[in-house]
C-alpha cells in the first residue's frame, strides 16, 4: 500500500547492463538529506488524506476485513516479488563476475597459446640454424676431402712421372752404356781380325780343301755301292716283280683308307656333329674333341650342376614355379623319366633363354638353342635338317634340352596362315618328332605371340609359364645386379680405365627403378653397359651421377619410342584384318 502514501518517488535509476533493483519494502524510510529539515521534504501529505478517506470507507463495508486480508496478501507479495528481484540481481552480478573470469582464462590461454607459438618458432629456428651449421660443416669437410683428394692423386701423379723419367734415364744410360761397349767389342774384334788376317785365310783355305777331299770320295763310294746294288737289283727278276706288287698293294691301301675314313668321317658327323638349325649347344661335336681333347675334358669334369634360378631375377609368385619346374626336371633325368614339354611365352627380353640354359645345366642336361627364322629359308632342305636335329638329340647321354626361340616363326597354324608347302613340310616333321614325350630330349617353346601355334603343337605343350615384366621390386633388384656387374665390379677391380664418383648408390638404384616402369630385363642390362660405356668415354674415366641420369633419360626415351612403333604396327594390323573382314 506504498502507492497510497506516495513513498518511492525520486529513487535513482539502476547502472545499465544490470537488472532493475527492486523497490524498498512498504513502511521503509526513503533516502533524505543529512540535515532534519529534509526529512519530509518528499512526503505527500495527500496520501494520508486518501489513506483516511478509504480506511473511512472501508469501515463503513461489510468487506473491510476482506479487504485488508487482501491488501495484507497484496504487500506480502510485493514483498516476495522484491526478494526474487532481489535474488535475480545478484545473480546476474555472479553471472558478470563468472564471465570476467571466463574471460581472464581465455585471454590467459591465448597468451600461453601465443607463448608456445614463439617458443615452437624459436626452436625452429634454432633448429634450422643447427642444421645449416651441420650441412656447412659436412660441405667444408667434403671439399676438404675433395681437396685431400686432389692433392693425393696430384702426388700420385708426380710420383709416377718421376718414376717414368727415372726408368726413361736408366734405359737411356742402359742404352748408350750397350752402344759403347758394342762400339769397343766391334773395335777389337776388327783389330784382332786385321792383325790375324793371313792366318785365317790360311785356316779357310785348308778346311775347304779337306771338305773338298771328302766329298769326292763319298760320292765315288756311294756310286760304286748303288750301281752294284742296281746291277744285283736288275738281274733278278723275283725282286723286281715283287718290289712291283708291292708298289701297288701300296698305292691301293692309301687310296682305300683315305676314303674309307671320309666316309666314316661323314656318318660320324652326321650323328654326332652340330646339326645346322642348332645356333648354340653346351655339348662337345666330335671335330672339337680331336681339335681339343685336354679343353673338353677339363670343361666336362668342372661342370657342376648350378642353381636354376642363379643371375634370374623373377616374381616370387614366379621364380617358386619355374624352380619346381627345375627341380622336377632334375629329379626326371635321375629317375630316367619321360620329360615334359614347356611353353614360356611373354615380351622379349624377360629372362625365358636365360632360365632355359640355367635349368639345363642345374639337371645336368645339355642345352641346344635353335630359332624358328632359321627353318623358313632352308626350303625343301627343311624336312631333313629337323629329322637330323631330332637324331642329333637322341644320341644325347645326359639328355638334351631343345630350345626353340621364335617357335611361332615356323610353328603357324596350317589352316589360317598362307605358309609355303615346304614350311608346312618341315611343321609335319616337327609334329612328327614331337608326337610322344621322350626321355632323350626335353622341348622348350619360347614365342611372344603364343596365339598363332598350330593346334597340334598346343597339344605337345604340358606346361605354360608367362614371363611378365618385371615389377618395381624385380627392377630395383635387375638394377642393383647389373649396377654391381658392370660399375662396381670394373671399378673397384683396378684393372680398368674406371672410377666411381661419391654418391649413395643404393638410393640412386632405387629412384632409377622407379622411373624405368615398362623396361624389360634386357633393357636393364643394356642401361648397365651404357653406364659402362660412358665412364669409359669420358676423359677422366670417371662415372658420375649426372652421367647415369643422362644414360637413363636417353634410354626412358628410346623404350617410349619403341612402344610407341609398337602400338602403331598393332593398330594398322587390326584395321587390316577388319578390313579383311
């Protein structure tokens, strides 16, 4: 009921960001001056006017005490509602005072945060800075080498000059040391000659006289011996007849031998010698055993048997095949089994040759390679030269392994290929020869187009291994192989114009693996004689890193260009047959 007596008039308005304060209680005494004469400055006489003018009138009603009941009720509540203000207000100053001490922390956590980006940076930089200082010493102690290096081979070099002059002086004085006791030999030996000249005459004269003597006296003596024995000869006529007879029996025996042996000689070759069709053969001919017997004795005794899969670098999903291949290759000529015919088929220089002889020499068989674009330009002669390969082989002791490299040369099907009657002729004799297994012999096909054999011979094949190219761990291992054969080998030899400039090989081996992706095993072999080669080319002898690069970009080139003749042949192959079609 404050309104009634005009109480909080004037009060002062609460600081912005806060929630209005709430009014004193009813019957509170308002803020006034210091002095007493202010104390009801700001009372409102009016008030107590209305407040007796209603208590009057509440009186009067019936419903005065309802009435104060409620405006008891309506001051308790008043009062209720200013605590919870009240309460609403502090609160909200906790809630100010928690977002100033949020807002220290994060402000402390932005300066820690800043704090430890310096320190990570000044340990950057120190760091940085460490590392430069370690790469400036290791560059200072490089060239010191190199300089060291230098001084050495300058020393070296001077060392040997020295020495060279010093031999050239030697054989100089040597020389002229020769000359003057010549020069004095010949002096004396003239000397003694002219004082001795008369008395040497005298001793010619007298030997040619006595040597004259006894010719004439030999001669006379053996003509008097042969013409008595002539004589003898002549009036007999048993001896001339019988010194006839033989003459002739002679003449007849020599002419009999001479082609009793060619004859013989022939026949031998034919069985034992090289067959034509053969390019390369592990065995001996019979010409090589008479030309070199101790050669081919010793070469036979140091044969050993050899891991198959020695200087072969495969897959691993390979290289386990192809060695059970062997191992059962080996384990069938110990137990005279019959041998199995094998199909390698892939792009060219991806190890089937190489594997072919390796296989052969780990069983203790002898290898003979022939190539299928030997057979067409025979003609007719084709037949009989097949027929004596395969005689030629069986002959074999150890057993033989027939490579044929190129098979899909010669070995097209007949009824699709125009192929002449006398190519077709020598295929019917292969197919012949072929039709059962053998324990002679052991047939091995190599062709990069296996697609175009006749069916017949895919009818002979037992077994068919795919020589891929090699992957990114087969490339590294094919470059450390030939890196190590034709650079590390020479150079650390010392036999050889050769050196080896400073850098990490093994990483250097690596990234050119890497770049080499398509590059066959034969490609990678020919990488490492280029390398050779450009040592040997330059005028130091010395291979260098830049060097090795250039060889690998030049031969990355050549392959791209080969791939890319090869991609343009297939396509107007196959726009040729469609038109065909």
């Amino acid at each position: 009921m404050s309104w009634l007596f005009g109480l909080n008039r004037g009060q002062p308005e609460p600081p912005p960001g806060l929630p209005e304060p709430p009014p004193p209680p009813a019957g509170g005494s308002s803020g006034g001056g210091d002095k007493p004469k202010d104390k009801w400055s700001n009372f409102d006489p009016t008030g107590l006017e209305r407040a007796a003018q209603a208590a009057k009138e509440l009186d009067k009603s019936r419903h005065a005490k309802e009435a104060l009941d409620l405006a008891r009720m309506q001051e308790q509540t008043t009062q209720m509602e200013h605590q919870g203000k009240m309460k609403e207000y502090e609160a909200a100053v906790e809630q100010l005072k928690g977002d100033q001490i949020r807002i220290q922390a994060e402000e402390r956590r932005k300066t820690l945060n800043e704090e430890t980006k310096q320190h990570q940076a000044r340990a950057q930089y120190q760091d940085k800075l460490a590392r430069q200082r370690y790469e400036e010493q290791l560059r200072q102690q490089q060239l010191l080498n190199e300089e060291n290096l230098r001084r050495q081979e300058e020393s070296v070099h001077k060392q040997e000059a020295m020495r060279k002059a010093t031999i050239e002086h030697e054989m100089e004085l040597r020389h002229k040391n020769e000359l003057l006791r010549i020069e004095a030999e010949s002096k004396a030996r003239a000397r003694v000659e002219r004082e001795n000249a008369d008395i040497i005459r005298e001793q010619i004269r007298l030997k040619a006289a006595e040597h004259r003597q006894t010719v004439l006296e030999s001669i006379k003596t053996a003509g008097a011996v042969f013409g008595e024995g002539f004589r003898a000869f002549v009036s007999d006529w048993d001896k001339v007849t019988a010194t006839v007879a033989g003459l002739t029996l002679l003449a007849v025996g020599v002419y009999s031998a001479r082609n009793a042996t060619a004859v013989a000689g022939r026949y031998i070759e034919a069985r034992l010698g090289k067959p034509s069709l053969v390019r390369e053969t592990s065995r001996f001919t019979v010409g090589e055993a008479i030309k070199h017997p101790v050669k081919v004795t010793i070469k036979r005794l140091k044969s050993k048997p050899q891991d198959a899969l020695e200087g072969v670098v495969l897959s691993p999903t390979l290289e386990e095949r192809v060695r059970d291949i062997a191992i059962a290759t080996r384990n069938t000529r110990q137990n005279h089994g019959l041998y199995r015919n094998i199909l390698m088929y892939g792009p060219p220089g991806t190890g089937k040759t190489l594997f072919a002889k390796k296989m052969a020499m780990h069983s203790g068989m002898d290898y003979a390679i022939m190539t299928g674009g030997d057979v067409a330009p025979m003609g007719r002669d084709g037949v009989t030269a097949m027929h004596k390969v395969f005689d030629w082989a069986n002959t074999s002791r150890r057993g033989l392994l027939l490579f044929v490299d190129e098979a899909d040369a010669f070995l097209r099907k007949r009824s699709t290929e125009k192929i002449s009657e006398d190519l077709r002729a020598t295929l019917n004799a292969f197919l012949y020869r072929t039709g059962e297994q053998s324990k002679k012999f052991m047939l091995v096909l190599a062709s990069n187009q296996p697609e175009q054999f006749d069916w017949a011979i895919n009818d002979r094949i037992d077994e068919i291994v795919n020589f891929a190219l090699p992957g990114p761990e087969e490339r590294e291992r094919l470059v450390r192989l030939y890196f190590d054969k034709y650079v590390l080998e020479p150079a650390t030899g010392g036999r050889q114009r050769m050196k080896l400039a400073q850098f990490d090989y093994g990483k250097k081996c690596s990234d050119i693996a890497k770049r080499i992706d398509g590059m066959s095993g034969r490609e990678i072999s020919k990488l490492g004689v280029a390398w050779q080669a450009a040592a040997y080319s330059s005028e130091d002898g010395i291979l260098t890193e830049a060097m090795i690069d250039a060889r690998v970009d030049d031969a990355i080139k050549q392959h791209l260009q080969k791939m890319d003749w090869l991609y343009r042949d297939e396509e107007t192959s196959g726009a040729l047959a469609h038109l065909y079609l």
